[in-house]
C-alpha cells in the first residue's frame, strides 16, 4: 500500500491510464468540453479543453 506524504492517507494505483489519455487527447482534439469525474487529472494532463464535474 502507498502512502501519502502529506496526510498519511492511502493511494490507490491508476488502472486505466491508456484510457485516459486516449479519452483526453480525443477531447482535445475533437471536443468543445470533458465531462468527467476526475477533474484533477484532466484538468491538470489536457489544460487547453475547459473540464466539466
């Protein structure tokens, strides 16, 4: 198990990091917007496509 550093709270592993870049870099390149969950990571990986919660 990993641990964050800051809080001491427990990290899960990403399982679908493929997937997620091949949904974010269709967005990209394809979409107006990203409707997702996971804001964070979009947000931070895709910056130029506004992110939708």
């Amino acid at each position: 198990m990993i641990r964050c550093e800051d809080c001491g709270g427990s990290l899960a592993p990403r399982q679908h990091v493929a997937a997620d870049f091949l949904i974010g870099g269709h967005a990209e390149t394809d979409a107006d917007a990203l409707i997702t969950f996971d804001q964070a990571f979009y947000g931070s990986y895709f910056p130029s496509i506004p992110v939708c919660p």
